[in-house]
C-alpha cells in the first residue's frame, strides 16, 4: 500500500477509511522525521536511515515486521483510541482569535525568558 | 474490513520500538488527551534531540536586533543537529523560545481578559487544540508550565550552541514526542486539507 502518495491523502477526507488511513499516514510521517529515535532506552548514535527526495521509499508490513498486539476484540478499542488522538490534534484544531494573538504576539519578547 | 483498518494503522508504528515499548506507546494513545509521562528522565541528558527543551539558545528581535538568552524548545531534527553526523558549514538549530503559561495569563488579563476568559484560552491550549502552540505541562523543579509558538521561531547556530553556556531542561517521552510532531505536521503541512494545486481540472485517464 502506497499511503504516502499524494492520491491517497487527497482522497482521504471523504470517507471514514481515509480518515483512518490518514492517522496512519501521519504517524508514519512522525515516526520517520526523527529516523527512528526510541525514547525508552539508550541507543547509539542515530543517523538517517530512509533516503528522501524523488524516489519513494518502498514500506510495507514486511519491511516493518510488527509485532501484532491487541488483536480481535481490542482490534475497535485501538482503532478509537488512534483516531481520537487524530481528532483531536486536526480535527479540532484553531487558530488563536485575533485579539488574543495580538496581545500575544505584541508582547512576545518581553515574555522570553 | 476493521481488521484490515488495524493492520493499516500497525503499519505506521515504529519498528524501532520493541513490543514492550509498542504496548507503551499503545497504552499511551489510548489515554490521549490524558498523558501520564509527558517527560524522559534520566535519558539522554546530553544529547541535543528534536523535541528538546534546553536554555542557552540566543533569540534575536528583528525590530530593533536586541538579543536575549531565552530556554527553548528544538524543532530541528535530530540528525541535522547532531554532532556525530559529517556535514559541510555549521547548521543551525531552529527553536521557538518557551514562554510560561502563567505570564501569558498574565498578560492576557493585563490587556483586559477577564479571568474566566483568560482560563477559558488556557485551558484550550493545554488540550493541545490551538495549532500553533505547543503546551508543555510542569515538570516539577525543572519547568513551570509552558508553552512554545510554532509560528514564532528563531536560529541559533550549532557550533555557538555547543561552545556556550547552555543547559537541558527536558526530554520528551515517546507519546509526547509524537504529540510534538503531529502538531508540527498539522501546522506547517496542512495536508488533511487536501487543497488540489492544479491550473485546470486533469484530463480524466483512459
């Protein structure tokens, strides 16, 4: 499955697959920015693993060889819990109101410290 | 059709974790907007990582060229800060300076917020919900609560960084990290907007 492909991330806000898909998309996306740091043990020193640019990186469930947890009925309880994480950081995202950021914004160096 | 939709989303976690530290993570989203370790301690104490809160950084106001030595949050990636990691010229560590959620209240009610209102604005950014800050909850005797504005960030070089007086204040765990980054995904990227950039409609295929 090529998630990252710009047909299936345009074409994944009409539907409730898509919405799914694009969570995982994203964190696709967060997992590789930091090329794989894990934060819950020491590791060598980390270099870039993936090649950017033009050319795809070719993912699939093999390259990723998962461990499967939470399988059959924790199946739906998983997919909620990952879909609201996305609902709530882009869903229900805003901006500051204008007033606000104003006063935030106009006083910004006095509040470095 | 669910079962697929899992496979789907497993295939996005990281391999580099194992599945002790899968089921973490796990766990973690599960009890999302509750977090219950926002910080790593006692890890990584002297590496620079994106994600990191240090003190040292140099802002530097493009009004008047004032400079101020602030704490910041690191937005760079890891690997492009890393000392480690051969590269021609010096790069330089993009940070947004950190600000007390407190003295924005503060601010807030000194500008005419009343206190619920100010409440009310705060409470909304520790939801994560404003999309171009990123709340920092306290880390007792290391950081009062904070926050860092995505759309407010500066340089600062890395070999500077490196010869000066500096100092780390944290580290963020794996779910918080991953907080950090769909933020800054949301922010800077956009792409659940699905805004097509074409001239004209294209040509259907046949």
């Amino acid at each position: 499955m090529n998630i990252l492909s710009p047909t299936t991330i345009l074409s994944s806000a009409g539907n409730t697959r898509g919405l799914y898909t694009l969570v995982g998309a994203t964190l696709m996306a967060a997992s590789i920015i930091p090329s794989g740091i894990e934060r819950a043990a020491q590791i060598p020193a980390h270099k870039s693993q993936l090649t950017f640019g033009h050319k795809k990186p070719a993912f699939t469930a093999d390259t990723f060889q998962l461990t499967k947890v939470d399988q059959g009925s924790g199946n739906a309880e998983l997919i909620e819990a990952l879909y609201s994480v996305y609902d709530i950081l882009a869903k229900r995202q805003t901006d500051l109101d204008i007033e606000t950021r104003g006063i935030l914004h106009s006083r910004l160096w006095d509040l470095y410290e | 059709m669910e079962g697929v939709l899992f496979e789907d989303i497993r295939v996005f976690l990281p391999r580099y974790l194992n599945p002790e530290h899968q089921d973490k993570l796990l766990e973690a989203v599960r009890q999302f907007p509750n977090i219950k370790q926002f910080y790593l301690l006692n890890k990584y104490e002297d590496e620079l990582l994106q994600g990191d809160g240090w003190r040292g950084f140099v802002a530097i106001n493009f009004h008047n060229g004032d400079r101020k030595k602030v704490s910041g949050l690191v937005l760079s990636n890891s690997c492009d800060i890393d000392v480690k990691n051969p590269r021609d010229g010096d790069p330089n560590i993009i940070f947004a300076p950190l600000i007390r959620v407190s003295r924005f209240k503060q601010i807030l009610i000194e500008a005419g917020k009343s206190e619920a209102a100010a409440t009310d604005k705060i409470d909304t950014i520790r939801r994560q919900c404003i999309t171009s800050i990123f709340y920092l909850p306290e880390l007792p005797h290391v950081l009062e609560e904070s926050m860092a504005i995505l759309d407010d960030l500066h340089q600062h070089p890395l070999s500077d960084f490196h010869a000066s007086e500096k100092a780390k204040l944290f580290t963020l765990d794996q779910f918080a990290f991953y907080l950090f980054l769909l933020k800054l995904s949301i922010h800077f990227t956009r792409f659940n907007e699905a805004l097509p950039r074409y001239s004209e409609q294209p040509t259907a295929v046949t």
